[in-house]
C-alpha cells in the first residue's frame, strides 16, 4: 500500500468530511457531537495553520488537524486531532500521520505538541503516544461524555518539538 501524507485540496473535502464525521458519529474520541456539513468542514479545515490528508492508494483514508493550543505567551503550544477511516484502522496510518504533524508542527515553530483529551478508552491512541515518545501530564477523570452518556476519564499528553 502507498501511502501519501499532503496538504489538503478542496477536492479532498467530501472524503475529510465524511472521515471526520465518521469518528465524531462513533462518539469515543472527539469532543463534537454533531457532524459537519460540507461547508462547515471547509471552513473549518481552512482554519487551521495547517490540515493534511493521508492517501492510500490514490484515496483519502485519514487526516490531522494542526492549530495553536493557545493564544499569545502559549501561542507557541499546538494541538492537533487525528481521523482515520474505519476501513483503515490497524495499518499503522494513524503512526504516520502523527509523525508527520510532529515534523510539521515543529516546522511551524511550535515547541510543544499538546492532546488536551485523549479518552481513557481510546487504547490505541494511547498506546501510540506512549510509543512515539508522549509524556503524560495527567487525567481528568470523568472528562469525557461518550454517546452512550457514559463518563470516562481523559488523559493530556505532550510531546517537545525542540
């Protein structure tokens, strides 16, 4: 399999969109409760300082969000979220994508890259971050509403980039 990491294209728009939404419609990982429009998910990727696709194959299969954690004297910490398509799970993209936000980030001048809310549950991720070098910071117990209205705690992690 060929695996492509790139800046996204407006015509990426409707498989981001539908990935994005996929994981938010699972409801054990990201914060949103409802799904994107189309617009909505232009607008939103568009925002970021930088947004990338993962193509395997030709197709979109997963993509990161990259933005500031904070503003002003913290503007220097980033944030990212990480989407993976279901079909693709299990084949190390999500490894590769966040190995590219870690180069990207700190190309961009980030120093840190920070997860304010990785759910307990989410085993793999974790398992990742701790892989890739993430020091946990803590957890936020009962941080997280899962669809289910079950609360699990949340783990923040960091990476340096310097």
């Amino acid at each position: 399999m060929n695996i492509t990491i790139r800046e996204f294209l407006p015509e990426d728009l409707p498989a981001m969109t539908a990935i994005w939404n996929q994981v938010v419609e699972e409801g054990n990982a990201f914060p949103q409760e409802n799904p994107m429009t189309l617009k909505e998910a232009g607008d939103f990727f568009s925002s970021q300082s930088f947004t990338a696709v993962a193509e395997a194959d030709g197709c979109v299969e997963g993509l990161y969000i990259l933005h500031p954690n904070n503003v002003g004297r913290c503007g220097h910490l980033s944030n990212a979220s990480f989407a993976v398509s279901r079909n693709m799970r299990g084949y190390h993209l999500g490894e590769q994508l966040v190995c590219h936000c870690l180069e990207k980030a700190a190309s961009l001048g980030f120093r840190v890259l920070q997860f304010n809310a990785v759910v307990s549950g989410n085993t793999g991720a974790i398992r990742l971050y701790e892989k890739l070098g993430f020091t946990r910071l803590g957890t936020v117990p009962g941080g997280f509403r899962s669809k289910d209205g079950v609360y699990e705690d949340i783990i923040l992690f960091y990476h340096s980039l310097t």
